[in-house]
C-alpha cells in the first residue's frame, strides 16, 4: 500500500511518533480501517523503546469528521451488538501508557471530537471546530463523548453540545477547557512536535506515573486518588531517573534520564 492509499501515516521525529490520519476525501471519517491502523500504529509505538511521546493529527481541514456515517447507516443492532462496534478497536488509545497529543485543525465532530478527548493534550489551530452532532443524525456520541466531555468542560456546556449539537471554535473551546492550548494554524505541526519532545526527553516512567495519576482523578474519590498518587510518589524514589534528576539539579547540571 503506498501513502496516498493509507488511513493513517506513521513517522517518529527523534522521541516522538506521529500518526496523521489519511482520508481526506472523507474528512478523515473514522471507519473500521482507519480506527484499526490508528490502534495499530499507538501499540507499537507504545512498544517501542525508543518512543517517548505520540502525536495525532489529521489535515489542515478536518481532523476527523467523525463516525464513517457511510459505513454505519445500514447497520443493525445485531450488527454492532454482535461485532462490539466501537469498543473493539476505537478504545485501544485507552491502552496506551505513554502521553499523547492530539493536534486538531479544522473539524473535529463526533467521533473525530471524541479522539480529542481521549487524548491526554489537545492542540487546537485557531480553525479548529469541535461539535457532538450526533444528535442531528438521531444518533448519541458514543465513543466516550457523553462521558469525557462533562468531566472535561462541566455537565451544562456538555449537555448544550450534545443536546443542540453547538458548534465551539478554538478560543471557546480553550476557555471551557477542552483544549490544552490554542496556536496560529501554520505552526499547530511544528508546535505540537516540540511540545511532544519536550514531554519525550523527560523520564518515561515518570510520565506514565504522571499520565496514569491524573487519569486516575477522574475515576475515584479525592482520597483514593491522593493515595494512588502518594504511592505512585513513594515508587518514584525506585527509580534511577528521579535519583539522576534531583542529583543534577544539586550539581547545576542537565540530567541525563535513562527511562529507568
Ligand atoms: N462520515 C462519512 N463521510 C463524511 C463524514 C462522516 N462523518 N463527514 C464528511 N464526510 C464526507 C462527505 O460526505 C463528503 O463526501 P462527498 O460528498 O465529497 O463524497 C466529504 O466528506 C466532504 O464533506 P462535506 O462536503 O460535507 O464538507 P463541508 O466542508 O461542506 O462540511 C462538515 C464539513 C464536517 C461540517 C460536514 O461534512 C459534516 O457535517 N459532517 C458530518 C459530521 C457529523 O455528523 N459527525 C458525526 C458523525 S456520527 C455509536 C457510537 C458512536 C457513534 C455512532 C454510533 N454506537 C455505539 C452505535 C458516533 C457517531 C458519529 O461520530
């Protein structure tokens, strides 16, 4: 397959892997295909040693616009029940230990905004567009969107999204918290990519203690989650890395992390 014909495209830069994905005819739609590679494409690099940090991103116009609404708009219940539409292979990203970035242009609508949320950092371009609109279609987010959307920007604006089908360009969409920040949209690739270094020259193990903490918040009471985190601060004083970083800082030097 060469690659104008892949759904997604995978290349690192240094510590860093890159996912774009690749059905721009389709506003990179999410079908089976796309979501397939794209889950592919994180395990690996999740694997890979030499990776610190993932970015996903999708063209200057569309993240992803979405569902494939194509694919699904003949299927039954018994089809999606039975085959485990969406749990299958749209929640891998939920595998994935190391942080990733989602750097969003243009439309991220339906699906397409709920692989932002699943993100661990939205970058938005000042063109993004962020809208549940599955509404329109009859149909309810599904991927997530329900869920991580009120924890993310609080049950009123959520329900707005999900219920009107609102449309939030990137400066609302930075204000209600749904985006970790908002850059011109010439340098959302090159920003993304430093932000991601920047996060991968840091010790592995210490931003998968991080990434699996603050998800953590989300998932339990705020004294369960403070022990989690303290235990997670106690297992850092095991590691090589936290011992070279708080050496180094004495010694007025650049540490040298070994991801151990
Ligand atoms: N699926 C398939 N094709 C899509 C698509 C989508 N979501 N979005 C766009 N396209 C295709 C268009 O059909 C068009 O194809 P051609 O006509 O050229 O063949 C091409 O991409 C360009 O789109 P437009 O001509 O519409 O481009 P515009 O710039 O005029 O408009 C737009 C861009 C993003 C505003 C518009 O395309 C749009 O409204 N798209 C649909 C957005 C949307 O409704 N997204 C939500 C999809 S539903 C479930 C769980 C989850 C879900 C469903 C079920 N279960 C557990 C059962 C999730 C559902 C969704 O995500």
């Amino acid at each position: 397959m060469n690659a104008q014909e892949s759904v997604v495209l995978v290349e690192t830069r240094g510590r860093v892997g890159i996912v774009t994905l690749n059905r721009p005819k389709q506003l990179n739609a999410l079908n089976d295909a796309l979501m397939d590679a794209l889950g592919e494409a994180l395990l690996a690099f999740d694997a890979d040693d030499a990776i610190g940090a993932i970015v996903i991103t999708g063209s200057d116009k569309a993240f992803a616009a979405g569902a494939d609404i194509a694919a699904m708009a003949d299927w039954s219940y018994m089809d999606v029940y039975r085959s485990d539409f969406i749990t299958r292979n749209w929640e891998t990203i939920r595998r994935v230990r190391k942080p990733v970035i989602a750097a969003v242009a243009g439309f991220a609508m339906g699906g397409g905004c709920e692989l932002a949320l699943a993100c661990d950092i939205v970058v938005a371009a000042e063109n993004a567009k962020f809208a549940l609109p599955e509404i329109k279609l009859a149909m309810l987010p599904g991927a997530g969107g329900t869920q991580r959307l009120p924890r993310a920007i609080g049950k009123a604006k959520a329900m707005d999204m999900c219920l009107s089908a609102r449309v939030l360009d990137a400066a609302e969409a930075d204000r209600y918290g749904l985006v970790s920040r908002v850059v011109p949209n010439e340098r959302l690739h090159d920003e993304s990519i430093a932000l991601a270094a920047r996060i991968a020259g840091y010790s592995l193990p210490a931003l998968m203690a991080i990434k699996e903490s603050v998800n953590r918040a989300w998932e339990s009471s705020l004294t369960e989650g403070i022990g989690f985190e303290r235990r997670q601060l106690h297992a850092r004083f095991a590691s090589d890395d936290a011992h070279e970083g708080m050496h180094a800082f004495l010694e007025k030097r650049e540490p040298e992390f070994r991801h151990r």
